[in-house]
C-alpha cells in the first residue's frame, strides 16, 4: 500500500537502525518520552524497541486522551445517559473506561442507548435522524479532534440541530506538557512529539521545551521509519531544538483554518488529567456563546433539574496509571498489570484504551506473557 | 448483578472464560471437554462430525456474500477442518417482523447455491418470526453432519519443526463486512472470502498423511487461532509478518479503522498446520484450488516460547500475539 509500505521498508529500518547505533555516545544514556499514544502502539507493533541500543530508554507519556479522561468525566456521561431520552455518542474507545462504579459499556447492557461513532459527524447525523432524543457527543482527544467536534457545533448552530451537544473533555499538549517537564521526578531528556497534534498546531507552541527546559524534540510521524528518524534526529541535535520529521504532512504553523474554529468555539481552561492531576489552562470547553451545544451547561447544571444525580468521583487507589502516565513507572511495576487489570477487565484507562502503555504491554510485550 | 456484554461474544478471552466457567461446568462431558471445531461422535463403528453455529451478521448482505451463503459455508468448513466430508445441515431460520418477502427469497437462494457449491444437502429446518425489535432482521442458526474420512487429525500430533500454512489472504470478510456498516461504512473493493473449504481440505489430506492440524480462523482471526493450538503449552508458533498474506484493501480498512489484520475473521481460509518434508506437497495441492491461489507458508512451530504465538516483524523486531481481547467488533458472523 503506497504512503505506508515505504515507511516500513526493511531495509531503510536496518540502514537508520545502523546510523543510530553509529551515532550514539556510548557513555550515555538517552531518556527520550514519546508522548503519543499511536507512538507507543507502533514502537510495540513493529518491535522497535529490540532494533535500537540499550542505550535508549523509551519511556511512554500522557498522549492517550482515553488514559487521561479522569474518572468525574465518565461518571457525568453515565449519569447523561442515564437521563431519559438521550443518546450518547461516543467513540468505542470510552466504553470500557472505568468510572467510579460502572463503566458506559455495563450502562449499555443495563439499557442506556449508547452508540459508538467513528466522528463527531456521525452524532450529528444521529442527531437529524432522532429529533426527539437529545444526542450528547462524548468530546474527548488533544488538538487533533478539537477542529473536527468545533465544526459539529458550528454545523448544528447552523441547521438550529437543537437536540445535539457535546460533553468536552477536551486536553491540549503544550500545556500539560509544561507541567511534566515541571515535575522534579521526571527524568526526561528528549520528547518525540505527537505529529497529529502539529499537524494542526504546528511547532512553535513547543518551542518553550528546548528554550526554556532544554529539552531535544523531534515532531515525528508513526510509522516505524518515521520513529527511528526522529530518534535518529534526537541524537544528532548539538544544541536542544524543535525540529520536525513529519515532514509530510506537518507545517511550521500549523492549520490555521483547523486553529480558527477551535478559538471559536472552545476556550481554555483548567483540566483535570488521570493520573497527573489539575493542570491550568489545558483543557478545552465550550464558549459561553455557544452554551446551548454543551452538554455541561445543558444536563449537568443542578439549578437546572433540581438534584444533581451526579456521583462523587473516586480514583482507583490499586492503580498505577498516574505514575505510567508520567513515565516514572512501568506497568510491570503495578501489582495490578496483567493480573486483576486486563483488557477485558481493566481497573486503569492505560488498559482500557488501544494506545494505553499497559494494553500495549500486554498485547505486545514479551515479559508480560509469563504472568498471564 | 453480572450483566453479558457484548466483548463476551467476541471470541477472545472473555468469551473463553464465559464458556469454561459456565456452559462447560453445567454440560460437561468427554467431547465436549475436547472443544474441536465440531464434535467426534461415535455411532456404532462410524465416526461422525456434528457441529453447530448461529449466524447474525449485520449487515446480511455484504460484497462477497450474504447471511445465508455464510450460514452454510461456515458450517460445512467447520466439518471440513475435523477431516469429515460434510454431507447434511439443518436450517433454522428467525425472522424479524416485516422483512421483505424479495429479501428472505434472495437469502434462501443463496442457501441453495451455497449448499450445492458445498454438495450437502439441507434435510431439515425451522422457521420462527418475532416481533419487530426483537431480532435484526434475519438470524440464522445451521447444524451440520459429516463423515469423518481422515480420522487422527489433533493438535496433539504438532512438533516443532512443522510447517504453518494459510490458504490465503486474511481478514476479507471482517473488512468487507464493516464497510458496509451503518455508521462506519467506507468505500472498499475488498470482498468476503465466505467459501466452502471442504474441497481444498479434501484434496490437502490426499497428497499428505502428514497434515496434522486444521481450523479455520474465524471470529478473533488468525492471531487467536494459532493461540487456541499453542494453548497446551508443548509449544510456540513463529510467524513471519513479511509473509502474511494482507490484501491491499484490507491493509488500508485496517489503517483507517486501527485494526491488526491478525485478529480479523476469515470465512473462507483455512489453517494447515503439516510436518516441514511435506510443505511443499500440500502447498501445491492447495495452490491448485482456485481458493487456495494466494497460499502460503506464514511461519512454523517452534520450542521456544511455548504456550506462545509470536510475530517478526517487517521492521527486524519480535513480539507477542495474544489472543484476541476485548475489541469491539459485534456481529461480524
């Protein structure tokens, strides 16, 4: 298949492989974080990790936004879908996420008309098609999704869709970003950056990383060449920088059509993250003028339907997850992995998403099988 | 209160503990225990394959094939992998409220075709209708019965050193199937590789008696196929992810979608699993079939890792393929 079989050719995997091998100090040790969830699934599909030198530690970070939705927001989209004549809209990923006490998939089988979509659109014509059912759109990803859920909005305000709204649990990358490199325990060195995100954002809002932190980061793509490019870049930089391998799809700044309806819509504010707690200014919620599509404003107000039928949010105190998400622990080191937490029964997000650290490692990863 | 989900279909993991800690506790019995594709039943001096399997695939037409075709296929090949010579089904048939009357005619002539493709006769069947809203559409349920005609074929014959074939692409019908989806539907050529097997099958265990084990990878793909084998522990599969053969449609629905093609149903393939010597015979019997054009030797039994399936990868690496666990992929069959 043309644009992928090119970037998994095995022998330019072996001829970059090589170069990197050739071009490491052999008295150190890089730390470099891919932060990027679609990073971490391709380094364990393609076995990455066995091509390149002990010397290089891959330690994987908070780009999972399933991983990072925080247990309150799945209890608010169980109570909405609770609520009667509702659909929730979500993509198939949220389903399995642990709440507080349930999950959206054990709602479904208890009768809560949950649909799964592959895109905002796909709730929006769900929304046409049942005039009569208030159809809530579970907003969740970085930068990358947000353009695509702003246009639903300005779509359905367009053709006055009345019944249709969206919970945004929406995160951006910088910001949460500033808040690792701030963590004293982190001990990062480089970051391969998520290209998706830059596709729409573009390099400079990272350019604080290699100013002000020193920190090496290569904007990479996801394919095994790409990655190995990137860590091929990582290396080579004499001074820390941003530079971009993706290349191909990535502008400098970014989409600026994409970054305008996010700003129409959308305001920053503050977010909760599994596992890393508050972070200011990196999430993402809907505009005032734009409050009849928030599903925040709209379901969850108590003022609005009396009691609010919300539950206290509980974190999972068996789970690893926040410490995974930061790159200080593996899911080796949870005493969950791979025994109480599988994918079909996970107690942490990491397990639950498809790009989560802990189901990589347990789909892919070699040490994982003995305990299985 | 315990709720079934619908990952407890899916035919991974879960699916498995369900049918260990439930249907095997109240009905256990020595062929059941023996969890084959269909069962060996003795009856006088004759040995006999019996099997059986619902079809509820969503939607009921799709390129490549439709329900009824499937429901037949899907059985016979079922008998086929146990060295039974398929020979007679049943057809039980739920019909949902207001169906189109053209709809379940076209169905039921695909059945007929598909069976005399397949050379069994359906000698007896059911017919049920329910309320709107109680089934989608159409379900179909088949049983079959065949003579088993090379007795000895066992999971337990397999030694390192064997050879593991595929009669060609995979993960057609699961592609073909969601492109055709409501809600996820994408514009693909990619057609269902639903066929009867029983005729490659057959010929495969004519130029070798040293075919050792066969099971068609359907629901959770070939990746949990060749787990279910490596399940005693004796040994490891390797499999070589250069020699997989993936249609180029199915690679781009898998991309779009983020799905593996290892874990994706086939309807049409089966896999052989033959003693190294004789690759090469039953490659060429297997080549000879139109179904069998694009087989192809995908990896071998090993020692190491044993009780594991694990991949090279195209770019040099190596790791595991588990079984299939918790995906979201309803109603493919």
């Amino acid at each position: 298949m043309r644009y992928v079989d090119e970037f998994r050719n095995r022998r330019l995997i072996d001829k970059v492989a090589q170069e990197i091998r050739c071009a490491v100090d052999p008295d150190r040790v890089y730390n470099i974080m891919e932060v990027c969830g679609t990073h971490t699934m391709s380094i364990f599909r393609f076995g990455l990790r066995d091509i390149l030198p002990k010397s290089i530690k891959l330690i994987s970070g908070p780009g999972c936004p399933v991983c990072v939705t925080p247990n309150e927001f799945i209890d608010k989209a169980i109570a909405i879908a609770n609520m009667k004549g509702v659909i929730i809209a979500t993509f198939g990923d949220m389903l399995k996420v642990p709440g507080s006490r349930s999950s959206l998939e054990k709602e479904k089988a208890k009768g809560c008309d949950i649909r799964i979509v592959y895109s905002s659109l796909d709730a929006l014509q769900i929304a046409r098609k049942n005039p009569n059912k208030r159809i809530v759109f579970l907003g969740i990803g970085f930068e990358t999704t947000a353009p695509t859920v702003a246009q639903s909005i300005l779509i359905a305000k367009k053709e006055r869709l009345n019944n249709y709204s969206v919970l945004s649990g929406h995160k951006t990358m910088p910001e949460v970003m500033e808040a690792l490199v701030h963590d004293k325990l982190i001990k990062v060195d480089a970051f391969l950056l998520p290209g998706h995100v830059s596709a729409i954002i573009g390099m400079h809002p990272y350019e604080f990383l290699s100013k002000s932190y020193k920190k090496s980061c290569v904007i990479s793509g996801f394919e095994p060449i790409d990655i190995l490019q990137s860590i091929l870049m990582i290396i080579k930089q004499v001074k820390p920088k941003v530079e971009i391998q993706y290349g191909r799809i990535i502008e400098k700044s970014g989409n600026p059509l994409a970054k305008k309806s996010i700003n129409k819509v959308f305001e920053r504010c503050l977010s909760v993250w599994r596992g890393i707690g508050r972070v200011r200014k990196s999430g993402l919620k809907i505009r005032r003028s734009y409050k009849e599509f928030d599903a925040d404003y709209r379901h969850c107000e108590p003022a609005k339907g009396g009691r609010s039928n919300l539950v206290d949010s509980k974190d999972n105190i068996r789970c690893f997850c926040g410490y995974i998400l930061k790159g200080l622990k593996t899911p080796y080191d949870c005493p969950s992995f791979a025994k109480a937490c599988t994918p079909e029964n996970p107690i942490g997000a990491c397990m639950v998403s498809s790009e989560g650290t802990c189901a990589a490692n347990y789909k892919y990863g070699k040490d994982t099988t003995h305990s299985r | 209160m315990e709720k079934i989900l619908l990952t407890h279909g899916s035919g991974g993991t879960l699916m498995h503990k369900l049918i260990d800690s439930l249907f095997m506790r109240e009905l256990d019995n020595p062929i059941l225990r023996e969890k084959k594709d269909s069962a060996i039943v003795k009856i006088g001096k004759k040995s006999l394959a019996f099997t059986t399997d619902s079809y509820v695939v969503n939607p009921i037409l799709f390129p490549g094939g439709d329900i009824g075709s499937l429901a037949v296929y899907g059985t016979v090949n079922d008998l086929a992998v146990c060295g039974a010579k398929p020979l007679f089904i049943s057809l039980g048939m739920i019909i949902e409220e207001g169906l189109d009357r053209d709809l379940l005619e076209r169905i039921v002539r695909s059945v007929s075709l598909a069976a005399k493709r397949s050379g069994v006769k359906v000698v007896t069947g059911d017919t049920k209708v329910v309320e709107r809203g109680s089934c989608d559409k159409v379900f179909i349920n088949t049983s079959g019965i065949g003579e088993i005609c090379y007795p000895g074929l066992s999971v337990d014959k397999i030694k390192a050193g064997d050879s593991v074939l595929v009669s060609g692409t995979i993960g057609d019908h699961a592609i073909s199937v969601l492109s055709k989806r409501e809600g996820i539907s994408f514009s693909s050529k990619v057609k269902s590789d639903s066929a009867p097997l029983n005729g490659l099958i057959a010929r495969a265990l004519k130029v070798s008696d040293k075919v050792k084990f066969m099971r068609d990878p359907t629901r959770g793909g070939v990746a949990t196929t060749l787990n279910e084998m490596v399940t005693a522990g004796k040994f490891g599969i390797a499999i070589d992810e250069d020699r997989l053969p993936v249609a180029n449609g199915v690679k781009a629905g898998c991309e779009l979608l983020g799905f593996d093609p290892l874990y994706l149903a086939c309807e049409g393939r089966v896999i052989i699993v033959v003693q190294k010597l004789h690759e090469d015979k039953v490659l060429r019997s297997m080549r000879s079939d139109p179904l069998g054009r694009k087989a192809r030797v995908i990896g071998r039994v090993v020692k190491e890792f044993p009780g594991k399936v694990y991949l090279e990868t195209v770019s040099g690496g190596r790791r595991i393929v588990g079984m299939l666990s918790g995906e979201q992929l309803p109603r493919i069959c």
